[in-house]
C-alpha cells in the first residue's frame, strides 16, 4: 500500500471532531507567527516613540534652560539665579513637549538624520512585508478561513481547540458557544470582584473616618480636661 494511499485511510478514519483539531492545530500554527511578526513590529515602533520623545525633551529643556536663564541673567546680572531659574523653564519646556508630542509630526525630523531611527524604521518595514507575505499565501488564506474573523488570534483557536480535545465540545459552533459563555463568566467574576473591592474599600474608608472622628472627640475631651485643671 502506497503512502498516499495509507494517509486517504488515515483521513477517513478520522471523525469530524478530530479532523477539526487538525484544522484548528493548523490555523494555530499559522496565526501564531503572524501575531509575533505584530508583536515585534509595535515594540519597534514603541522604541521609535520612546526615544523621539526622550530627543524632544532634552531639545525642550535646553531651548527652555538657556532662553529663560538668557532673560533672567540680562534683568538681574546674577548667573547663579539665570541658572536656577533656567532649570525650572527647562522643566517647563519638557512638560510642554510631553503633552504636545505628536510622533507622527516629529518623526521627519529623525528618520534620515538619527542612525537609531533610521535603523529601527527598516526593521519595521523588513518586518511589515514578511507579515504581509504571510498573510497573502494561499496556505495561510485556507488555514485560517473557516474560523470567523472575531476568533482569529491563536489564543482564542487554542481555547476551541480545548473544549474539542476535553470532549466538551464536538463542532466549531458549540466550541465558540462555550467560549463565549466562558468569556461572559469571566467577565461578570471580574465587575463582581470590583463591587467587592470597592464595597471593601468604601468600609475600610468609613471605619477609618469613623475612628479618626473617634480620636478627634476623645483628643478633644482631654485637651477640654486638661485646660479645665490648670
């Protein structure tokens, strides 16, 4: 018997639920390289933000520092005082940019005149066409097809694939079903515990009110005591 023969055998003897598995054993295998190509691009493109940002900041402080200290030093002829006052207007100045930050409008700044930049920038576009790439094969395409858009992330395919593999579940409908019933639950556990730490706040709250009030009335009566005796 041929190999191609024994594996048509093989598939045959294979129930729905198992052959499911299969399928969704695949789109994991597929989706999770997709999602770690993502992952590594928005780290990149994190560290592209985080340092334009830290460049603008100290840009920020010093223009701040030496055109506050400028003025102060021309009012008051005190290069210590033009010092410390350039400090704060630097602290200003970084506070302004912060809140100002635009990475998008920043970013022609850096991208031909910062080698860190410029370096991370082709890492993201190396990075963006593999995933592209990877996404555009026909394989990926029919790996990934028959699960519905909202559960194409590999840790959702490998909660499906649970709820086939324990038995609780025999097709990809009543697998989503408990997965959705499941996400429910958990979402109503988590608004509970919520009530009960804001519930047990709240009291620790009101105790610590009520014994501050305690010890005020009692610090209150002693001192009225002591003034009394004197």
């Amino acid at each position: 018997m041929s190999d191609d023969v024994q594996v048509t055998k093989v598939k045959r003897e294979l129930s729905p639920r198992d052959n499911l598995k299969s399928a969704l054993s695949l789109a994991y295998a597929s989706l999770a390289p997709v999602e770690k190509i993502e992952q590594d691009i928005e780290h990149t493109q994190q560290t592209v933000y985080e340092h334009i940002l830290q460049k603008e900041k100290l840009r920020a402080f010093l223009i701040g520092l030496a055109a506050v200290a400028v003025i102060v030093y021309i009012f008051f002829s005190n290069f210590f005082a033009a010092v410390i006052v350039g400090v704060i207007g630097g602290a200003i100045g970084v506070k302004i940019a912060d809140s100002r930050f635009d990475v998008h409008k920043t970013l022609p700044r850096y991208q031909n005149n910062d080698a860190a930049v410029k370096q991370d920038l082709e890492k993201i576009q190396t990075l963006q066409q593999k995933h592209d790439g990877l996404i555009a094969n026909t394989g990926y395409q029919r790996a990934v097809d028959f699960v519905p858009t909202k559960y194409r992330h590999s840790a959702d395919v490998s909660w499906l694939f649970t709820y086939l593999d324990d038995g609780r579940a025999d097709t990809l409908k009543e697998a989503i079903n408990i997965y959705e019933q499941e996400l429910h639950n958990w979402r109503m556990e988590q608004m509970q515990q919520q009530i009960i730490d804001t519930t047990q706040q709240a009291a620790l709250d009101a105790e610590a009110a009520r014994i501050a009030a305690q010890n005020a009335e009692v610090n209150s009566a002693a001192a009225m005591y002591n003034s009394f005796w004197r």
